[in-house]
C-alpha cells in the first residue's frame, strides 16, 4: 500500500522525478543553510539543481574516493559505464584482470540503452554539472568531466 501511495505521489516519469526531487529538496534546504560546509556562493549553486543533495553526495563520494585511494596508495581500475556497451567483453576482461581472478561462468548480455536524459531540462544539467566542479578537486573532475553539456 505505501508503495502504491508513493507511485501515485511519485510517477515513474520524469514529471514525477521532478516532484519528488522538489520535495526532497525542501526537506534539506534548511539543513544546508545551516552547514557549515555551505558558503553564499554554494548556496547560490544549488538554485535549480534537481535532487542537489544527491550531486553533492556524488561529488562527494567521487572525491573522497579517488583521494583515499590515492593516499593510502591503492591500485584503482577506473571504469566507466559507458565502457560496458562500448566494449563489454573487454570491460569485463579489465576487471578480471585486475581482480585477478578468472571467469567462473559465461559472460551474460549487458542491455545497453538506459536513458534518463529527459528527466533533467539542460538547464538542470548545466547548473548540476557547475556544482559537481566547484566540489570535486581537478583529479576528480578529469574522470567526471566527459559528462559535462558545457
């Protein structure tokens, strides 16, 4: 029943996405003015951002990541998404190779094709995109930047 109340309140659609990234943006806009991690500036940022504490988060964890690998000098494999439809077998072999393990079982299809891209106006990607820069230091960006509509 919840579920259903949620659905209904929240389509899969992206009018529904929108209302639901509208009100969970409410929810944290006085927490953010309330952080001490939030200047002016960045306030200002996330004007228009859809779901922006979700960016943040993302921004956040590509950051923190990339910065513990690399201070506690960890190996990294950087994979991207895209790289499965591009090269799936290949992907795959990359990653067994890092790991260093073998296959254990026949390589299942990836479906390619998964788009979201009418759920964010350009807008919306600009001004998320502006606000992934700002958090993320230039070793971060350089793997997120190919996704950058500037």
């Amino acid at each position: 029943k919840d579920d259903e109340d949620w659905l209904e309140k929240y389509p899969s659609s992206p009018e529904g996405f929108q209302l639901w990234c509208a009100d969970m943006d409410k929810l944290h806009t006085k927490e953010d003015q309330n952080s001490r991690f939030f200047d002016e500036k960045l306030l200002d940022m996330l004007e228009g951002v859809p779901c922006h504490a979700e960016f943040y988060e993302y921004a956040q964890w590509h950051r923190l990541a990339l910065d513990t690998t690399r201070d506690l000098r960890l190996p990294t494999l950087v994979i991207h998404y895209e790289d499965y439809g591009t090269d799936h077998g290949g992907t795959v072999a990359k990653i067994l190779d890092f790991l260093e393990v073998l296959p254990v079982n026949e390589l299942r299809p990836f479906i390619t094709g998964k788009s979201y891209d009418d759920y964010f106006s350009h807008e919306q990607r600009v001004k998320a995109m502006k606000l992934i820069k700002e958090l993320v230091n230039p070793d971060t960006w350089a793997l997120i930047e190919r996704y950058d509509v500037n």
